[in-house]
C-alpha cells in the first residue's frame, strides 16, 4: 500500500507539474516527458522518445550540455541556462536543474527540470540595456557615456569630447508638436551614426543635447574636420510631419588630458565651450580656453547678483524721450533699466541683460520692468495729464511665456493704464525664430489694444516680408543705420527705402541714435515720424524726464 500511494504522489508531481520534467538514460536518450515538457517543446510523445537531448538544444550549447551531463552522472546536482529549438523552431532560454536517477546504488538516468525563463531574461535583458542606452535613439544615455569615457580615460590615449545640441529646437517641438521632435531627434541620431561610423561612441544626454567621444582623434585639425561633416550633413533637409526642416548646431569641444582629466571635468568644459559657440550665433563651434572658466564664474556670481538685485529694487527705470519729426513735441518715451550695484556702481545692461536672456531670470525682471514703468506712467499723470506713448522693451523669452499676456492685463488694471498708450516693442530674431507663435500673440495683444513695434528693424536678414506678415504699429530703424546716413550712401538708401515701404503700408518709423542736426534734416526730407537720441535728449530719470516734459510743452506752446 505504501509503495501505492509513493508511486501515486509520484505520478502526481511528475504529471502535474507546470515545469517540464525530461527524464534521460545515461546516454541522453529522452525516456520519459510530462505534459509541460511536451507543451514546452511543441513534440508529441511518440516523436519525443525518438530524440536525444541533445537534438533540441542550440549546436553551440552542445559541447556545454554534455560536460553538463557527465558531471550529473559523476554525482553532482548542476543548474545551469541553455537554449532550445522548439518543433517550429522557437528559440526558447531555459533554466536547466539536473539531477542523478539512483536505484539500488546504481545510476540509472538523469531528472532534468526545466523553466522557461525567456520572457524573463528578455525583460532583464531590456532593463540592462535601458540603464546604458537612450530608448529613444537607440544611443548611449548619460550613464552609457560617461562610462564610455571614463573607459577612455582609463586606456590613456588621447581623445576629444563634442557636446552639441540642437539650435531652436524647442519652436520645433512648440510648432510641430513633441511627436515630430523625437522623429527629428532620431533621424539627427542615424546622422550622426553615418557621419561617426566606429571613429568613436555617440550619446544622447537627454533633450536635444548629443555627446560625441572622438575616440580615433589624432590632432585637433581632424576634430575640426569632423565637426564640418557634421555640420553638413545637417543642412540636408528633414522631413518631419510633412515639412522639410533644415537645423544647425551650437558644438563645444574639450580635449582629454589638456582639458581635464576626468569625465565631469572634460563635459564642464565642452559645455562651456558650447555656451560659448552659441553667444557667437547659431550653426558654431568652439573649442575650450581657461578663460571661458573665468567667464562663467564671473556669469555665476552675477546671476546671484542680479536675484538679490530683482529682491531688493536696486534696478530703476530712465525714460527716453522720442520726439515728432514734423513739430518736435513729445510722441513717446522708451523706459530703460539701470542697475546702480550697492558695491560695484553702474553696471551696464550690455553686461547684465543678455545673462538675464539666457536664463529665466528675463522673466521677472521683465515683469519688474512693466509694473514699475505703468505705476511711473500713472504717477504722471496725476502731475499733469499726459497724451504720449510709453515704450517698454519685451525680450523674446518673456514675450512668449505663457503668462505674460494674463500678467500684462493684470498689471494694465491695477494701475489704470490704457493699452492704447502702451506700445511694447519687440525684436526682429523674435518674429524670424518664432513666426506663428509671434504673429499668433501680436494679433491678441491688439485685439487688447496695445501697440507694437519692431525694434532693431534692419538687422535681420528678411525684414519687409515682416512688414506684410505682422500687423505692426512701428518700427524702429536700427541706429547703426541712422549713424552714417549722412556719409554713407547705401545706409541713406536703406533707410530712405524703409521709411518709404512703412508709410505705404500705414506703419510709423521711429529712427533711433540721431545725434546731430544734419542727421535729423534727411530724416525730415525722407518724411520719418518720430526721432529718438541724443540730439533732443539722453535717457534720464523720471523727475528729470517730468522737468523735460514741462520744458517741451512750452516750447511747443510758444511755437
């Protein structure tokens, strides 16, 4: 009975269980199978005990299995993965346990219990690649590269280290939508695969930013000319979302050991030089120098300086007058800011402003601009009821942040203005790099009731087609131009052309930098609407500009 009921538990775990049992004579020689097994490998029972174990598992694993298996016979229990060909040729992984048949002392076969563990290993084996490689792209990710480098450095040959990223890449992703970005951000990554090839490893360190390790590089001459390809390949179109898109990219390169010798040291640089190659314009590249170091601690340190100096109101406002062409009376005043640093004195804007660009902090002190120039507007017209526009500059970061048009609503309300006396002036490389987007957001903003003008007017490269496109109010000729209008007859014709096509189209034209009185006489004979500069007056204080104001309209009574 007990024999019994042994044989039927037995039975029972040999039957039911959900692992494949294979049970083998010594020779390999399958004997007997359960269900599992036959499920696991696709064979029948018949056509099973008509194969060796060996007949499924891969040619390469043979040699394995068998050594395997005679350690099973010696007396060991072994574990150990192999790979099978299922009856419709399935390749499946599985996790083997091998054990000896003993009857009576005398080995008579092997138990071998077998999972498929393919589906497992698959997941692992996606996890392992995930943690070194970008899913995206397909490229090394953060980890993968800087490991990569870390390796090179290890090695001790020399190498270059090439950080790019993409030029207004963000108008791509806010126009065409996030889909068509990552499209594009693959098709750059096959790019640069074909432009590399095994000259070195590639990485995408998140975003639009790309890491190139130059592991091949035998002088800086030929990182350069690896930079060209690069970038020449890049001006063959993309197609993306049924548009063809030609991109540029900002490259910083470092070099290993001169530029450090280690990875963080090395990609601080190449960032640094990146940064660098992006102040020098779009489509560049530059190479790491010690005083780059220098210029972005200094930046650092300016950049605290400039959110305690946003905390603490050390900025102030002067305004600008502009002046009619035609009677000289007051038209305008531009407010611009000042920064008197507690320590420091007079810091420039030419060296705070473009800092407060490349950062978010353009936003707030943007913000801090509008408020403080509509309670200055108001304060004077309690003085003395004023009919001119004020002026206030807009930076591109600023005008298209989304909370700019609900702010400037709010701040027109809590301090009574009228954007009809507002005119908000905005940069050409605004409307150039982010057309639908600028257009889209002038149209609300007049709907409202302020004005718009075009500042820097002329120093684009596709200006009037913007006179057409955009419903402006003004532009403001770019002072380069005003200059030498009285010597230079290409300057003369240029802005002559440009006040010509902007009265036709019902556009004012403001001419900034007029500073003599001959200058002002070509502007008049050319028919120009309003003058700004320091032939009337320089930017001043608002006491001094309510002094001015006073002064002017009696003048401008008495005439």
């Amino acid at each position: 009975m007990k024999l019994k009921i042994n044989e039927q538990q037995y039975r029972s775990l040999f039957q039911y269980n959900p692992d494949a049992i294979f049970i083998l004579d010594l020779e390999g020689n399958f004997k007997e199978v359960n269900p599992s097994g036959l499920t696991l490998t696709g064979y029948n029972l018949r056509e099973v005990l008509q194969l060796k174990i060996t007949d499924l598992v891969l040619k390469e694993e043979t040699e394995g299995l068998v050594a395997f298996l005679h350690e099973v016979i010696k007396g060991s229990s072994i574990c150990f993965e192999t790979f099978i060909y299922t009856k419709d040729a399935q390749r499946v992984n599985l996790n083997i346990t091998a054990t000896q048949i003993k009857i009576d002392d005398s080995i008579t076969g092997i138990y071998v219990i077998a999972q498929d563990v393919t589906e497992q290993n698959q997941v692992q084996d996606k996890v392992n690649y995930l943690a070194y490689h970008d899913e995206l792209t397909g490229l090394l990710n953060r980890r993968g590269i800087y490991g990569q480098v870390d390796e090179q450095i290890n090695k001790g040959s020399n190498f270059a280290t090439i950080l790019m990223d993409v030029d207004m890449f963000k108008d791509i992703n806010d126009h065409l939508g996030h889909a068509a970005g990552d499209t594009l951000l693959k098709l750059i990554a096959k790019r640069f695969q074909n432009t590399i090839k095994d000259r070195g490893l590639i990485g995408r360190l998140g975003g639009d930013e790309f890491l190139i390790c130059f592991t091949e590089m035998k002088s800086s001459a030929e990182v350069r000319c690896l930079i060209k390809d690069i970038q020449t390949d890049m001006k063959r179109h993309f197609k993306i979302a049924g548009v063809q898109k030609e991109i540029t990219l900002s490259i910083g390169v470092s070099y290993y050991p001169s530029d450090g010798d280690d990875c963080d040291t090395l990609i601080k640089h190449a960032d640094m030089a990146m940064y660098a190659a992006k102040k020098a314009g779009r489509n560049n590249f530059s190479e790491y120098e010690s005083c780059l170091e220098k210029d972005m601690l200094s930046k650092i340190t300016m950049y605290e300086e400039i959110k305690n100096a946003i905390q603490e109101e050390q900025f102030e406002l002067y305004y600008q007058p502009k002046h009619s062409v035609k009677d000289e009376n007051i038209v305008g005043a531009e407010a611009l800011i000042r920064w008197q640093h507690p320590e420091k004195g007079f810091i420039s804007p030419g060296e705070f402003i473009p800092l407060a660009e490349d950062t978010d902090l353009i936003i707030p002190l943007g913000n801090w601009v509008i408020r403080k120039a509509f309670r200055q507007y108001k304060e004077w017209n309690t003085i003395s009821p004023i009919d001119f526009h004020l002026s206030i500059n807009i930076s591109p970061k600023q005008f298209i942040d989304d909370n700019f048009i609900p702010f400037l609503l709010r701040s027109v309300e809590e301090f009574s203005v009228s954007p009809e006396k507002i005119d908000l002036e905005i940069t050409e490389s605004l409307a150039i790099e982010n057309t639908e987007l600028t257009l889209e957001k002038i149209n609300q903003l007049k709907k409202i009731g302020f004005k718009i003008t075009m500042d820097d007017f002329g120093t684009g490269y596709t200006s009037l087609t913007y006179l057409s496109k955009f419903p402006l109010d003004r532009i403001k000729i770019d002072q380069s131009f005003i200059r030498d209008i009285t010597s230079n007859k290409n300057h003369a014709a240029i802005v002559q052309s440009l006040v010509s096509v902007a009265k036709n189209l019902d556009i004012k034209v403001t001419a900034e930098g007029v500073e003599t009185k001959e200058q002002l006489l070509y502007l008049q004979e050319w028919d120009c609407d309003e003058i700004q500069g320091y032939y009337y007056s320089k930017p001043i204080p608002s006491i001094s500009f309510v002094e001015y104001h006073l002064e002017n309209m009696k003048s401008y009574l008495m005439t």
